[in-house]
C-alpha cells in the first residue's frame, strides 16, 4: 500500500525514481507523482494512470533533477484525483519550497490543519499528507533535518516521510514511525524507499529504520538519529532483490504467471528439509516447542485462511490446541493469555500493519514465544519475532495472493508435522510418509494446473453471474472461503463461502439457477454429508461446480458440472484444491474483462490499519 522512492545524487535520478515506482507497482496504487529540484526550484508530475504514463509526462516536460522523490499513492483521505496525489508542496505555488511525500494515517490531522489554516495555510487536496507538508514548511528553520525532527513529534498515527526543500539542494530527510522504510547506499549517492525493491539494480546495501528514526540523506553520508534524537547506527545489510521475479514472461497477468509458478516455489520452500526438526524455524526453536500447550494464529485476509486450514492440521495431527484470530480484531478485544502460547504470525509482505499490531498487542500481554511465517526475510514481522520460516514464493506482483498462499500452508504443514514430533504424536514411519507425500506436491500441483482448459469452459459460465456460493467442509472450507475471496477480488462478482453443513441455515434461500455454487468435494471422511448438501442445491434448481478427486464417485448431470482432480491427498488435499480455485477466478476476471493484477480498491502490502 502506497511506495516512496527517493534520492540525493550527482547524476539525473529521474529514471531512478520512476523504475523505483514500477517496482512497487505490486502493492497497488491509484495515483502517483514525482518531485524533483531543478535550478532552484521544485518541479513536479502528478498522473492518476499508471506508472508509464507518469513517465511519458516527465518525458514530454523534461524533467531532470538531482535531487528527488516519488510516491504511489492508495487513495486513504480524498480521492484518487490528481490534486490529492503526492508529491505535495508547501506552499501550494510557484514559491513552493518544501516537497514531501507520505504512507500512513496521521490521526490528529483535522487540528493540525485548523491550526494552519488560522496561520493562513490553503489546503488544496482534502490529504493528511498536506498537513505534514504545510507543518514542515511552517517549523522550518534553515535545518531540514532539525526540521523534520521537530514536527514529527507533532504527528499522531502512523507514517513513513520523505521531504526535501529548495532551500537546501542535495538533501532528503525520511521519517519512519508504523510504516515501513529502507535506506540504500550508493557511491556519492544515496537512496530512501518502501523496501529494497524499488532499489533493485541501483544499490543492494540496504539500511531497515526502525520505529521512530529519521534520516539525513545526503551525498556522502545517510546520518540516522532515533524518536529521541540520539545519533544511532544501523546495521547495513547486502539485500539481492529479486528483480527477474517481477518480469512477466509469457504470461497474460502476473497472476497467471504466479498460479503456474507453484510447482517450483512449493519445492524451493521445502528445499533441503530432509527431515522434521525444530531447527527448521530457527535458533533455540527445539526450546520454545516443549514449552508451548497451545498455538495463537494471527493474520488478515488470505493470510488467515491459511491459519484457519492449519488449526485442523495442528489439532488432528499434533494434538495442540491452536486458535486462529482475525489481527485486526484480536488486538481491540479482551482476550485470555496464556503465557505457554506459541504466537504465529503470517504474512507475505511481513509488513501488515494489523498483524504486526496484533503481535505486540499480544506479546504485551506476556506471551513472549513468537513465530512469523512471511515471504520477504528483512520484513519488519521477521525481525519482530523470535522464531521465523521464511518460504521461497519470491515476488509476488499480483495483489491478488497465490503463490505466497500455497507456500504458507507448506511451511504451516511442516509446523504441524514439528509440534507433533515434540509432542511424541509423530512416529517415524509417519514422519517418511508425511515427507514423501509433500516432495511430491509440485508433481501433483502441476496435475492440477493441467485442468486449466476445463475450468475455463466453466469461467465463461461464472462471467455471466453476479453472485456465487462456495461449499467445503472440514479443513476446506477455509479453502472455500479463499476460493470466494479470490472471486470477487478480481472478478467483482459477490461470493460468499461456508461450510457445507450450514447452507439449510440460511444460505439455501438465496440458491436459484443464476447463483452458481462451487464445491469441494475430497474423497474423506465428509464426502456423503458434502454429497447430501449437494442434493439440497439440485432440488432448488441450484447450479453445482464440484471439484472432485478422482476416486469420489461424483459424475457429471443436470445441474451438476464435475471437474475431477488428478489424485486424492489427504492432509495434503487443501492445497491441490486451492490451486483449480485460483485458476477459476483468474479466468472469470478475464472473461469479464477486469484489471486482473491490479483490482481496484485494493493493495498488495495493506501497511495502514
């Protein structure tokens, strides 16, 4: 959500700043801009398009400057219109003469602009940002960096800055406090961003503020000062960002590209696990595991429905008691601690803003042992826990999540299989089986994907429909739910999933020929209750899509169209039947025509509350 690029060099850093933005193109954007210094003046482009277009205008206005910063911004206080897009000066004229670029929520900004509107501030966008511009230039006195120190205090919420003034050419100053933000290092140069990628190909030594730092960014030195201004150094790290991940290949959507790259993440996750061990998640693992009597999950969105399939595994295969909260619930509610909980937190970015709240949140309430499984192995949610499994989805562009999920229901597998093993619930033999059986899944995934010309004759069925039902029982029924998420994310079309047992609850009222219900339908022990749910949906004219294994004896008729998965997997079966669901949205967006990659009103990395 939202991405800052900023730099102080000796050369043109315009290319820098817009490659910078293309590279955070992922976390999803409905405007952006860039400002830059040029001949003593500060010039800007704004666009509500994309990135390219963005480029075409700085081309066409040639702009050029050594000193510099770009945003894309998620539209939080204001529309997505060109007057609400960052960069944002103060003043508002051509004496413009302070530029300043924001992520987060600034909770007090409706006093602060009050207070500067009575000092004879106009507001021209209806931002919080603005505020902190206008704040800026209203405290500054001849020390940018003094400056920014200052009025930070003043801010309430969570932000991540980055400013520079006319005044003082060859200088930028960030600010971080509950947003995320890097330094990069160059020779004579130097760098401020979201996160390393938006770096990728300029500079791999990279520098993670932590909560409260801000930043002197000059030409020869990054000078870092903590939230009570004593000068502190900060470890520089030599971070290779995966720039070759975010090219699209032959593929239509990045999308399409990270459904059939599953095979091969799901492998490079379980690469080397040769065996079921505590030291899979880290130093001093073996410890934390015989202490722990129950597992607290927190994650948002898809996320937490990888938590919600992995409490079936943990209370069936290890025998632990696990409860999987929503984090942005969890941390306003009164809970019961317990201080033998093992607290996991997932996150592809690792940057959630309401996870990594929930997680101190709950480590305020003194559980202490800590475990995150993320995608990005600098993040923010890895350094905040004790215990970390870092999988190997790469880059993940699309805001839509796929890959990230299937290799966090792999890494939550091997949680499961651990937690049992300490807990003396895992023999050997099932231990070489259990491996055997997820060696196999990038075989048994690329089956899977195999399908995809049978579920697209079913996507131009499911454009024509404004609603849908998805059905699953037991541990897939969270894939149901994340089967309806992936709908109507990128398709727009309303889906709800539930647990097959509850459709004479209530839903069964809304089944009709024009409401399309998936199912899933595993050959387990739930298959003739699935199967009596299914005839409810045929006796009301209901429409069925069942993805079923190939051994549970449901056959193609009236109302029911069958699509048969190559083998059944046990345990394991979630993730096969989440592979068919995502091609099942992907293609229905297609056919509908919408952004696939990019839906609207959403971002990749939510970093606000």
């Amino acid at each position: 959500m939202c991405g800052i690029v900023g730099a102080v060099a000796q050369r043109n850093i315009t290319p820098v700043l817009v490659e910078g933005l293309k590279r955070l193109e992922y976390r999803g954007y409905d405007s952006c801009g860039v400002a830059l210094h040029v001949d003593g003046k500060l010039q800007r482009s704004r666009s509500t398009s994309r990135v390219v277009d963005l480029e075409s205008q700085i081309g066409d206005a040639s702009l050029q400057g050594f000193t510099g910063i770009a945003h894309t911004r998620w539209a939080t206080h204001g529309a997505p219109v060109s007057h609400n897009a960052h960069p944002h000066f103060s003043p508002n004229d051509e004496a413009a003469r302070i530029a300043l670029v924001h992520n987060g929520i600034i909770e007090n900004h409706d006093e602060l602009r009050d207070e500067l509107r009575a000092l004879g501030y106009v507001f021209t966008s209806q931002t919080d940002t603005e505020v902190i511009c206008h704040l800026v230039d209203h405290m500054y006195n001849g020390d940018l960096f003094d400056t920014v120190q200052q009025a930070v205090k003043r801010l309430h919420g969570a932000y991540a800055i980055a400013v520079f003034c006319r005044e003082e050419p060859h200088r930028v100053v960030a600010a971080r406090q509950g947003s995320p933000l890097i330094v990069g290092l160059g020779e004579g140069e130097n760098f401020v961003a979201s996160d390393a990628m938006a770096l990728a190909g300029t500079t791999n030594q990279i520098i993670y503020l932590e909560e409260g730092d801000v930043v002197d960014l000059q030409l020869a030195r990054a000078w870092i000062v903590d939230a009570d201004g004593r000068a502190v150094t900060r470890e520089v790290k030599t971070v290779h960002a995966h720039t070759g991940a975010a090219e699209l290949g032959p593929y239509r959507h990045y999308m399409q590209k990270e459904i059939f790259e599953q095979p091969r993440v799901i492998g490079d996750t379980l690469e080397g696990v040769t065996g079921i061990t505590p030291d899979l998640f880290g130093e001093g693992a073996a410890e934390v595991f015989k202490k722990v009597d129950r597992v607290l999950i927190l994650a948002c969105g898809t996320s937490y429905y990888s938590g919600m399939t992995a409490k079936y595994w943990i209370e069936s295969v290890a025998k632990v008691q696990c409860n999987v909260e929503i984090a942005s619930e969890y941390r306003y509610r009164d809970s019961v601690p317990h201080p033998n909980t093992l607290v996991v937190t997932i996150s592809q970015s690792g940057e959630t803003a309401d996870t990594l709240a929930a997680l101190k949140h709950a480590r305020s309430l003194g559980m202490l042992h800590t475990l995150t499984i993320c995608n990005v192995s600098t993040s923010a949610m890895v350094r905040e826990c004790a215990l970390a499994y870092i999988t190997r989805a790469g880059v993940e562009v699309g805001v839509a999540s796929t890959k990230a999920f299937t290799t966090q229901l792999a890494a939550l597998f091997l949680l499961t299989l651990t937690l049992a093993q300490v807990n003396d619930k895992l023999s050997p033999d099932a231990e070489a089986e259990f491996l055997k059986e997820m060696r196999h899944l990038p075989v048994a995934i690329a089956a899977v994907l195999a399908l995809e010309p049978q579920i697209m004759a079913w996507a131009d069925d499911f454009a024509r429909k404004e609603n849908a039902l998805f059905l699953g029982r037991g541990m897939h029924y969270p894939i149901a739910l994340e089967g309806a998420l992936k709908l109507k994310e990128i398709s727009y079309i309303h889906a709800e999933a539930y647990p097959a047992g509850e459709l004479k609850h209530g839903p069964l009222a809304l089944v009709t020929e024009e409401m399309p219900v998936v199912t899933i339908a595993p050959n387990d022990a739930l298959l003739e209750k699935l199967k009596s749910n299914m005839q409810e949906v045929r006796a009301r004219g209901g429409q069925l899509y069942v993805f079923a294994d190939v051994d549970s004896r449901i056959t193609s008729g009236e109302g029911l169209h069958v699509i048969r998965l190559p083998e059944h997997y046990g345990l394991l079966s979630p993730i096969l039947h989440v592979v068919a669901l995502q091609l099942l949205a992907y293609h229905t967006a297609l056919a509908r025509g919408t952004d696939v990659d990019k839906p609207r009103n959403l971002a990749k990395s939510v970093t606000v509350e």
